[in-house]
C-alpha cells in the first residue's frame, strides 16, 4: 500500500471531527472524569497537529491511542506526585505551610525534574539520583553499578545537561 502524504491542516480537522468524540470517551472510560477526559483529548490533537509532518492518517485510531496512553501515563504520574506533595505539606506544622503561590511553584518545579528524569535513560537516572539523593560518590556508584568511572562522568553531565535544559528552556526561534 502506497503511503499517504503527511497531513494536511484540513485532514487533522477530518480526523478531529471523526475521532474526537470515540476518543473523549475512551478517555473517560480511563480515567473516570469527564473534563479530565476532554483536556487530553485535546492535548493529543494538539501533539497531531504539532507533529503533522511526521504522521499519517492510514491508521487513525491507532496513532490517537498511542499518543493518548502516553498522555495518559504523564496524567497519572502528575497525579502521584501532586497527591505525595499535598501529604507532604499535610505533615507540616499549620505555621510551617507555604503560601498558595509557594506551593504552586514547588509543585511546577517538582513536576519539571520529574519530566526530566523521566527522559534520562535508566542508567543516567540512577547514577544521578544515587549522586544527588544518597551522596554517594563517583567511585562509590561506579561500584555500586558495576560501571567504569568515566561512565558515572558521562552519567552525570548528561544529568547536569537535562537539568539545565529543564531549567533554561531553548528559546523558540
């Protein structure tokens, strides 16, 4: 089968009006909320169109579901980890709680390293996080993972490289 040119803004609107409801409600089937539902709907026909050059309109509801589940998957880790940071604050002392705006803050950095380390393969996520959280040294994670000392090196500036891009955000050209 020959394939089919990339999409055009008019087939995304095609595909939008011929899928946007079965996808609110497999959505919806999923998470148990309609509004929650109706935003990653959109969120994933945003990521369509964003990407059109690269997408085919051959298997429609296989491409929306895909994009959909990773959408899906980043929802309900934000989800872990804001209701792991409202506990946290719950634990405080009544004088101790942040303000409202501190609290949105921590939660929107909390959830950018979270988006970070995410995107470091497993062996850069654990040597950075050994680092950072357990302060262990060089030597001691290269030991600890069985890998050479240049290798931790290499973990830990592509580490440092994915937290200054999370930080400081490339300028859109």
């Amino acid at each position: 089968m020959k394939p089919q040119p990339a999409l055009s803004l008019s087939l995304i609107g095609q595909l939008y009006q011929e899928h946007h409801r079965w996808l609110v409600k497999w959505l919806y089937q999923r998470l148990g909320c309609p509004h929650d539902a109706a935003d990653l709907a959109q969120d994933t026909f945003t990521r369509v169109l964003s990407a059109r050059e690269r997408l085919y309109l051959t298997e429609a509801k296989a491409l929306l579901t895909l994009i959909a589940k990773g959408l899906l998957i980043d929802h309900y880790r934000r989800a872990v980890l804001q209701q792991q940071f409202m506990q946290a604050l719950a634990s405080l002392p009544p004088a101790e709680i942040p303000s409202l705006e501190a609290q949105a803050l921590a939660l929107e950095a909390l959830l950018a390293v979270d988006n970070m380390l995410a995107s470091l393969p497993d062996a850069v996520r654990q040597t950075f996080l050994l680092s950072q959280l357990q302060g262990l040294s060089y030597q001691q994670i290269a030991q600890q993972l069985g890998v050479s000392l240049s290798s931790v090196q290499q973990y830990m500036t592509r580490a440092y490289a994915a937290c200054y891009a999370a930080a400081y955000p490339a300028e859109p050209l």
